[in-house]
C-alpha cells in the first residue's frame, strides 16, 4: 500500500503511538556558515526520503508530532495550521492513501450492490409518498453493506478451496468494493422526478401510463441528469472549493471502517460507533411503530388544546397539522434524515443560520396571511396542497377537462379559476423566486471561480490537489467524484 497520510497516527489522540525520530535517508545538516544563511522557507521543505507527510524542523530533528502533515501546514511556531479552506477539508480531514492493487469489480460487489440498489429504491419510493417525506439514510445503507460483505467473507469457504470459492469470495471485503456498493444503492435510494407526474395522472385523473413509456421515461429522466452531471464535472466536481459536507462524515466511516483497525483510538471509535448504532436501532421501533406520538411533542399544544392558533403555529406531528414550532422529535428517522443532503450534523453552520432565517420568515408570512385574509386565505385551510373553490370546498379538476384531457375553456368559465390555499401559494411564490436568487448571488459572489474553472476546463489545467496526494483512483477520491453524480 502507497503510504501517503495517515489521519489516525496523531499523537495527541492516539494512546501508544510510536513516536520515535525516524532516521532519514540524508546526511545531518552542516553547521557551517553557508548553511547558515540559508532562507528558512527552505529548512522547513521535507527532506528527500521522508515519507511525503512526515516533515523536518529547522534543526533537521524529525517532527513526530505532526507525521501526518504536509511541510506547507505548519505554521511558523511549529503547529499545524487550522483547517479553513475546502481544499484543507478535501485534503486533511480524510485519509488520502490508496492501494492501487485493491480489487473493486467482484461477484460480491455486484451482487451486493444490485440487491441492496434494488432495497434502496423500493423504500425510498415508499418513503417519498408518506405525509412527512423520509429519505433513505446513506449512513444505514453505507452499514449494511459493511455488514453484509463482511459477513459474506466470513461465511463462505476460503478463496484457497478452488477457482469458483474465489470468484464468488476472492478475500476480505475490500474498502473500494464497499464504496462501490454505497454508490450504486444510495443514488437509487431518492425517488425519480418523474414518478410525481405519474402517481398525479393515476390520482386526480385516472390515468394509468404504458408500462414501457413509464420505464423509458424514468431512465430518460434520470440519465438525462448524469450526463449533466458528466460533462460538468470537470468544473463542479474536481475543484477543491466545491466541497459536499453530508459526503465528509461518510468517507471518515469508511476510513474508520475499513483504515488503522489496531490503533488504540480508532478501537475506540469504533466501539462507541456501534454502540450508538445499535441503540438507535433499538429505539427506533418505538416511536416508528409502538408510540407514533413521540414523532412530534409539542408542549404548547399540550398546555392549550382549545386554541386553534396553538396548533397552527405549534402543532405538526401530522400532515398539515400545523408549523411544528418547538416540537419536541424523538423519532432518529427525522432528526437524522435532515432531508436528505442537509442535516444539523454535518451541515456549515452558515448554511443552517440562513435555513433557520428562512423558516422563520415562511412562519410569520404564512400566519399574517392567515390572519390577514389576504388572498382569501381564511377561507381555505392553513396548510394544504390541494386546490379549492372559492367558497373553500375542494376543487374537482375533472369537470374543466375534455375527454381527451385538454382545457375546456367554457367549463372553466363555469366551475371558475381553481384557488390554492395561501400558505402553497407562497411556497410556489418562493420556490419560482429562489431559482432566480440562486443564479444571481451565484453569478455576482462566484463569477470569478466559474470563469477560472471554465478556462481550465478548456486548456486541461484543473489544479486538483487531491491528485498531488494519492492516486486518482484512491478510494476517498472516488467517492466525492462518483456521489457528486448523485448530486
């Protein structure tokens, strides 16, 4: 294995590591007066024959303390700088070793990563149709097939009995084949886009589409979208700057996984990883199916149940209930998912401020709304998606439409314009509105970035850090270039 980083051999965090000098292949620094007046940038350069994390302190003494980082992030007293930029995330906070002789395509990759792709799929589509949406959490399935493969290396015969034992069990369960399985499943684990248009046609309409159009236009669908993918991924992917945090916990646990399995801190982690795994596991069969109720506690609806103010505000366990300020969730699937890609866990804290910012303004617009009648919101329901006549009743769709599903102009005069509840209407508001902010902050805050990426992209001069560290085909760099597809 190309030894190049090795995050978990940290003095400060690992009990008995070995922190002896290590004797470089070099002669000792000179004394004399030319060595002397040599600038001190280049007395801090690593030596030729150190390993390319380990570096050398002013005197030439090995510097034990920090083998794990590069000679351009220690500061001048000596300590490793603080991690700030996203290339220190992409570079720092994960291991960058690779083994290129790893074996990745086998009968247990594939067959894991097509059984567990077909489970992922299944459930998220289930999931998608529920009152509060759930994702299928990448951590759940990431630990499955951890589990599953290591239990198929443990349970088939030997690769040593015959060629079939190997074909069907070459060895341990390797890191890339995990990564490979994780790859495959998570990005199955969303439902489709197009599923939506389907499941209104057969709900508000009766429409049951060809089998074989369905099929064709969900591949179209989602393929369309990894080709996007590919061929922007030379400017959305590679560069350093564009970093996916939910992606940072999941390439660690591969490492903690997979990496260093004999240090004394990493059997710690370990240890106190499963321990929280199991007792999620656990305790999620309570509130998922023995007391629902602990989904969502509010303590203010508790106190007044009269108040239909109370619920809107407070109130939300259920679909439509209310805005579920300051409920209490003790159901990990909700407090865990964040909704996919987001979560409290490992979301900037920036980014979780303007969330917050965010949820408190469609909070006040929604009630003073209400409260208001603008839009004749009082006549509707507080929180609905569907759509309703203006006296409040719900609005049959059918009755404006030909046999052949077109527009009847003459019904529509008659039944009159269909009216959503004021609450959706600001959602579709928003939501047209924040495509539009997205463009411009991006256009004004990173159009120097983008042209950069795009001029690199044309002459082939992508700097890409990673690439000066491991292999392009390491195993964390894989994973951040094959999960940005998902993206």
């Amino acid at each position: 294995m190309i030894n190049l980083r090795r995050v978990f051999k940290r003095k400060d965090s690992v009990a008995g590591t070995d922190t002896s000098p290590i004797e470089p292949d070099v002669p000792p620094p000179s004394s004399g007066a030319a060595d002397a007046q040599k600038p001190r940038e280049e007395e801090k350069e690593p030596v030729v024959g150190l390993d390319p994390g380990e570096v050398v302190a002013a005197d030439g003494a090995h510097r034990a303390d920090y083998l794990h980082v590069a000679a351009k992030d220690i500061m001048a007293n000596g300590k490793e700088r603080p991690i700030e930029t996203a290339e220190d995330i992409t570079t720092r906070c994960m291991s960058l070793e690779d083994d290129p002789d790893m074996i990745v395509h086998t009968f247990r990759m594939y067959f894991l990563g097509i059984g567990l792709t077909c489970f992922a799929a299944v459930l998220g589509q289930i999931f998608y149709f529920r009152p509060q949406t759930l994702y299928v959490s990448q951590l759940f399935l990431q630990i499955i097939a951890f589990i599953l493969g290591k239990g198929w290396a443990s349970v088939l015969p030997a690769p040593r009995r015959g060629q079939l034992w190997k074909f069907l069990n070459p060895g341990d369960f390797t890191l890339k084949e995990h990564v490979a399985v994780l790859v495959m499943s998570s990005t199955s684990a969303h439902s489709a886009e197009a599923i939506s248009v389907f499941a209104a046609n057969e709900l508000y309409y009766n429409i049951t589409p060809n089998y074989g159009v369905a099929i064709f236009t969900l591949l179209g669908s989602q393929l369309f979208g990894y080709g996007l993918a590919g061929l922007t991924r030379s400017f959305t992917v590679f560069p350093t700057y564009i970093v996916y945090p939910n992606l940072v916990p999941t390439v660690n646990l591969f490492d903690a996984l997979h990496r260093d399995k004999d240090e004394g801190m990493q059997k710690k982690r370990l240890r106190f990883f499963w321990i929280v795994f199991i007792a999620i596991f656990c305790w999620e069969w309570i509130p998922e199916f023995v007391a629902p109720t602990l989904t969502g506690i509010s303590i203010f609806c508790l106190a007044n149940r009269d108040s239909a103010w109370f619920t809107r505000i407070f109130g939300g366990s259920n679909g439509n209930e209310g805005l579920g300020m300051f409920s209490i969730c003790l159901d990990w699937a909700y407090v865990g998912s964040g909704g996919g890609s987001l979560g409290a866990l490992f979301t900037p804290f920036t980014t979780q401020v303007s969330q917050y910012i965010g949820i408190g303004l469609c909070c006040i617009i929604f009630c003073a709304m209400y409260a208001t009648n603008a839009w004749n919101a009082a006549q509707f329901p507080f929180l609905s998606q569907d759509l309703f006549y203006a006296n409040g009743s719900q609005y049959n769709q059918r009755t404006i439409l030909n046999p052949d599903w077109s527009l009847n102009e003459t019904a529509l005069e008659i039944q009159g314009i269909p009216w959503y509840a004021a609450s959706n209407a600001i959602y579709y508001l928003g939501c047209n509105l924040a495509i539009g902010a997205t463009l411009t902050h991006v256009g004004i805050w990173y159009w120097r970035p983008i042209l950069q990426a795009f001029k690199s992209y044309r002459d082939r001069s992508q700097p890409d850090p990673l690439s000066t560290h491991a292999s392009l085909q390491g195993s964390s760099r894989e994973l951040f270039l094959l999960f940005s597809f998902e993206l």
